[in-house]
C-alpha cells in the first residue's frame, strides 16, 4: 500500500516505525518529519520538515515546481475546512489578519491537493489527530477521496493508547467494546489492575491530575519561568533589542492582562447553587480545534447551554490553568482577546470561579459536567456523572454521555439528567472493560517519559512504544 506518513519526529525511534512499514510491504511516498531526521527514511521517500509545512513551505522535492492556484470553485467547495483552518491558525499565525491567513491557506490548499493529486496515495498515517494547518487541510482532502487513515491519541489513562480512523467518529475499538460490553455481566474482578488502580486515583479524596497537567505546571513554575526570561533577555541582549524587550515586559506588566480581567469578574462558588461545571478549554489547541470545530468558540457553547438552563441553576466557569501558564502567558491573544472574560460574565446564571478552585471538587458537587472535549468530561464518568460534550473527543461513545450541538439538546440532556442525575456502576464498568479492551500499552506524547511514576501508568520504553504502534499500524492498514 502507498501511505504518507505524517509524523513530525526525528528520533531514532523513527527507524523502528518505517522498518513496521517495509515489514507490511508498505511504500512511504512522503513522510512530513523533523530535520535532521530524514536519514531515517527510505532512499525514495519525500521528505518534508514539518515546521517547513506549517509555514507553508513546499517540500525540497517539489521546490521547483510550480502548481496552480486552486480554482474559486475549488475554495468555494471548502469554505467549511477554510473557517475552520482560518481559527486553527491562531497558534501559529496570532498576529497575522485575515486576509493574510487567507492568502497562506490558498496557498496550503493548492500545495496538498496537488501532491495528492500528483503522488496518487491510498492512506495516510498521522500521528494524533490533524491540527497544523496543512495536515487538517490534508486530512480533510483525503477524506473526500475516501483514503483510508489513521491517528492516534494518548489517553492519558494508565499508559494507554488509542487509534483512530476519523475524528468525529473518536475511537472505533473503544466504541465497538462498549457496544459489546454492555450487554455483558461485568464486575470489578474483569478489571485489570491498572485501571482499577487509575479508577482510584480519580474516584479517591484526593485524585490525580493528568501527567500532561503535571508537566504544564512543572513549566510555569516561578524559578522555571524565571531562567525562562534571563534565557530569552540573554537572547535579545546578543540580536540588539532588549531595549524594546524590557519596554514591552514593563507595559504588560503596568497594563491589564487576562489574568486581571478574570479576577474583575470572580465569584466564590456557592455550593448550595445547582450548577454544571464548565472547564474552559486550553487555546490554540487541537482539543477545540479542530476537535471542537464550530464550538472552539467557547462562548458560543456556554450561551447555547445557558439557554437551556433549568430555573435556579448556574453554570460554573473555570479558566484552565495552562491559559496562563503556556505560550502566551497572560497577554491577550486571538484565542483569549480582551474582553474575553467580560463577556463570558455577561452571559445570564454564568459565574466565573477563581482558578484554584479545585477541578475534582466542582466535578464531584455540580449536576453535571459540560465540556468542549475535555479531560473533565472523561473524568466525570468516574464520578458517576453524565456530561454534556459539544466536540469529538477520542472517548464520546461512552455510554451516558450526551454529545450536544444546540439549545434543545442541551434542554434535553439537562431534563434527563434531573430525571437520573447518575449513571450507574454498570456504566462505569463498561467504560472501564471498553478502554482495556480497545486500547493498547504506548504513547505518542514525550510526557509519558517523564511521568511514569504515576501509580496508574505502566512504564514502557521509547522503542518499545514504538514497536507497539509500528505494529497497530501494520494490523490496522491490513483491514482498511
């Protein structure tokens, strides 16, 4: 089978997954990678660097040929993929207009459709689901040609891994498990211990954040931030601009940010207040875009289930941490503009609870969880609720949960849940039973490395990880 391979890494791991490949009698025609790793591939393989696709660039191979723009039939066919592509480039075009964005997303379309025109392939491999721009235009390309395709996700649950064939659908194993699994007896003895063992942490007084929550926090503390700005001081001294380095630090520092915006609007929660705990979502990311697709605009989510409030509740908001931690830090961007918070506040039974309120706490007192796709939702279940989730993600045919997209939903799923505010054990089992059963020991995040302390994670080697996923590749490309 012909594949591209879009797998933006250049460790020597890489030679492990391009051997599963020539063990299947695959031919990798193109492989978007990181430079410095293309001694990896083999000799006929194009090599793309995958920051080099993400600014738009054409791979060396093809630096020399000149393809048409594409046709005002052709964009006119994708202005769904166009608006979603156009907020997908708030990470790495913040500053860019639209018109600009535009010009760069032309660009992308006419550059993809024509290699895969041109290289003829029939499926591609992703690492995780697309979300750089010129692999989502990619993804979305091959989708309409009916390719066959396949990505994976960490779950974040006890080492474990899943793969997908289309996001929207999330992860087709775990689905076929739970429609298996329910309508089997199941008891905690047909649990293995390691998710019993993450069951607990979560289910427990004193439950674990995600290992990629650790790692975000690890970054933004004070003595890391600290040798952070001398590291890029030390930078702006050697290219001649720390002048206007320390002018722009002092005017953030003297002016509003979001972090003081969102402390103009805080509430204390009240705890005897009914309420659906909404997490906002970390931005720029995948999670929301293009996992959220319409509802990466959060507020837009948040008025849709407010209008379908029951009297007398609230809906509880908590920025999430990593927004001030990551990236940008506290500066107003494209993903958190200023008066993204006064807005949110504006919304009728909407209160926006300080940051440190602790996540476990709001989930275990709200009715209900609503979320973009977030680990909260996930999270939920092992405190018997039933979510509401606006997006696509990896877990969304879990048995009780309520995939929503407008007011009515929302109604609906919230007069359910009044009728039964919990799922039952038999739920949580299944869910459970459905993740051993669907998923596999690997990861794709470097964080896993850093983290397998954690009671609930199974250590695994770099290499055997990816032994492990070259060989879910060769089973899954056989049955595609």
């Amino acid at each position: 089978m012909k594949v591209f391979l879009i797998w933006a890494d250049k460790k020597a791991e890489m030679r492990i997954l391009f051997d599963a490949f020539a063990r299947g009698g695959h031919e990798v025609l193109y492989w978007v990678g990181e430079r410095g790793g293309e001694h990896h591939a083999p000799k006929n393989t194009v090599f793309h660097d995958h920051y080099d696709a993400w600014a738009g660039l054409p791979a060396e191979f093809f630096a020399n040929e000149r393809f048409d723009p594409a046709s005002s039939v052709f964009i006119e066919k994708h202005y769904e993929l166009e608006s979603l592509v156009l907020t997908m480039m708030n990470k790495r075009y913040d500053r860019a207009s639209v018109d600009e964005r535009k010009q760069i997303y032309y660009n992308m379309l006419s550059y993809w459709s024509s290699v895969l025109e041109k290289l003829q392939p029939e499926a591609i491999v992703f690492t995780t689901i697309p979300h750089s721009i010129y692999d989502f235009i990619l993804y979305t390309l091959a989708r309409e040609k009916n390719l066959k395709m396949l990505m994976f996700e960490d779950t974040w649950v006890a080492g474990r891994l899943v793969w997908i064939n289309d996001y929207q659908k999330g992860s087709s194993a775990f689905a076929e498990a739970v429609a298996r699994n329910k309508k089997r007896s199941i008891s905690w003895d047909d649990i293995g211990g390691d998710l019993r063992a993450y069951y607990e942490t979560q289910a427990g007084s004193s439950p674990v954040k995600p290992a990629y929550m650790q790692a975000q926090q690890h970054a933004g503390q004070t003595w890391r931030l600290f040798w952070h700005r001398v590291a890029v001081a030390l930078r702006a001294l050697t290219e001649g601009n720390l002048h206007s380095l320390l002018w722009d630090f002092a005017r953030r520092i003297l002016s509003e940010n979001l972090k003081s915006e969102y402390m103009r609007f805080v509430r204390s929660p009240e705890w005897s207040v009914p309420f659906v705990y909404f997490p906002l979502g970390f931005q720029p990311e995948r999670t929301t875009s293009p996992q959220g697709e319409i509802f990466h605009d959060q507020i837009l989510a948040i008025q849709t289930l407010a209008a379908a409030l029951p009297p007398n509740w609230e809906i509880y908001i908590k920025e999430h941490p990593s927004q001030w931690w990551l990236r940008g830090k506290t500066r107003f961007s494209s993903a958190r503009y200023r008066g993204y918070y006064e807005r949110l506040a504006a919304i009728p039974h909407v209160r926006l609870v300080p940051i440190h309120t602790d996540s476990h706490t709001l989930i275990a007192r709200s009715q209900t969880v609503a979320t973009i796709t977030g680990t909260a939702g996930w999270e939920s279940l092992f405190r018997r609720k039933r979510p509401l989730i606006f997006g696509y993600p990896w877990y969304v045919s879990a048995p009780q949960i309520f995939r929503v997209a407008s007011v009515d939903d929302c109604r609906k799923a919230l007069s359910e849940i009044q009728r039964k505010p919990l799922a039952s054990e038999k739920d949580l089992l299944v869910v459970l039973k459905s993740l051993e059963e669907g998923s596999m020991r690997a990861y794709i995040g470097i964080v896993r490395d850093q983290f397998s302390e954690l009671p609930y994670d199974v250590p695994i080697s770099a290499e055997a990880s990816m032994q492990a996923v070259g060989e879910r590749i060769q089973a899954e490309l056989a049955t595609l």
